[in-house]
C-alpha cells in the first residue's frame, strides 16, 4: 500500500490497547503492537523514507516504575513530595525494571523500534507517550479510556469501580485536538527518533475522586461507584 500511495506523513495509530486481554493473546497482542509497528517502519522505509512517521505510543512504556517516587497524601489526590516531579516525569525517565503488563511491553519494543529507524536510517520518526486521551468520540470502557468511561457511568447510573490508592490517583488528560495539532508541528518541523510525553499538564489533570465531583457539577447525579483495594494499579502523572 505504501509502495503505492506513498504518503507525505505517517500516523500510526493502530493498536491493541487493553492490559488484561493482552496477558489472554500475547502473540497477537505482539504481532499488533511490536510487529506491525515494524512492519509500517519498513514499508515507509523503503517506499518513503523522506516522510514524517509518527507514532502514537503510550506512557504505559514506563511500566510502575513512576510509583518509586516519592508521593505526599492530600485531601483528593497524590502528589509528587520530590520537587524534581512538580510537573510530572520527564522522557529520560527510566522504563527498565519494572512491571509493564505484556501490553506496556509490547508497546515497548514498538516504541523503541521506532526510535531506531529514526536514529539508524535517518528517518524523521517520533513517539507520542499519551497518557489519558479524550475526546468527543472516545468511546471508553472499564479498561480503557479513564474519562470518558467515568462519565458514561454517571450519566447513566452505573456503578464505577476505583481499584486502590483511596481513588486518588491522578490522570494527566489530555484533549485528542491538541494531540493532532502537536502532530501539525511535527509534520512542519520534523526531527529524528524524537520522543515526547503528552499530557495537559499539571492544571489539567485530576484524581480519580476529583474527576467525580466535576461530572457531578455538570450533570447534578451523584457518582455511583465502589472502592476496590488493590495495590498494583499503576499511577501515573
């Protein structure tokens, strides 16, 4: 296909997102994640290596290693104690030894896949490291998509469940039309094997009990949820 239409950008956005299901199909959730990241790279390599490839990868490459932080308790939410965290992590931050769920490693080996035909065949590729996307079309679900499922369930009474951490947890959100017109400016200034973490940033994010009294404000229910305590749900600012 590629061969063919020979595009002036790439956008791959394909994946397989889920956590649990991947520990159920490990090879198909490799073939999607790593091998047909791979597989993309290649074609663009051989059919249009002059064009911008950007892929959407995932802060899950950090697996838990964010929880080592330092964290200080307030009333709805954590926060970094370490001043050197106020805004969040940095793209440096290491993603070895740690627990990333067969899914984070399979977005993993994608991510770095695409940093080296970057940086070994001089392509102008970059990784997006999104946190919670959102957006008028998210279609979320228990597993996948924070925000949008959160609302879904108020609007409609169901009960939400808040696995750990006091429902305090904090998600960095982030609107899927800044996520595009990042892309824009890539595709306008593109680099080489380039990694970036997308988020809204600090004023744009909230814990998982602060998410409920904003949907609250606006839709005048009250949330319908249950709290589960379980200590290996990842947080990440």
């Amino acid at each position: 296909m590629l061969k063919t239409i020979k595009p002036n950008v790439i956008v791959h956005a394909a994946a397989q997102p889920s956590h649990d299901k991947a520990a159920s199909i490990p090879f198909d959730d490799f073939d999607t994640n790593a091998v047909g990241t791979l597989n993309l790279l290649e074609a663009a390599k051989q059919f249009c290596p002059e064009s911008p490839f950007i892929h959407m990868s995932t802060n899950k490459v950090y697996g838990d290693a964010p929880n080592r932080v330092l964290l200080k308790e307030l009333d709805s939410r954590w926060d970094y104690a370490d001043p050197a965290y106020e805004n969040g992590i940095s793209e440096s931050f290491t993603i070895d030894q740690s627990k990333h769920s067969l899914f984070g490693a399979s977005k993993v080996a994608a991510d770095i896949m695409v940093q080296e035909y970057g940086r070994y065949f001089g392509m102008k590729t970059v990784c997006l490291r999104g946190g919670c996307l959102t957006g008028p079309n998210h279609s979320g679900v228990e597993l996948h998509g924070f925000l949008s499922y959160l609302i879904k369930c108020n609007l409609e009474g169901n009960k939400y469940f808040v696995y750990g951490y006091k429902g305090k947890q904090v998600r960095d959100n982030i609107h899927s039309y800044d996520i595009v017109r990042f892309m824009e400016e890539f595709i306008n200034n593109p680099r080489t094997g380039e990694v970036y973490n997308l988020g809204g940033g600090k004023d744009n994010t909230c814990s998982i009990l602060e998410a409920f009294k904003i949907a609250e404000k606006y839709t005048g229910q009250v949330q319908n949820y249950e709290y589960i305590d379980n200590i290996f749900v990842i947080i990440v600012i």
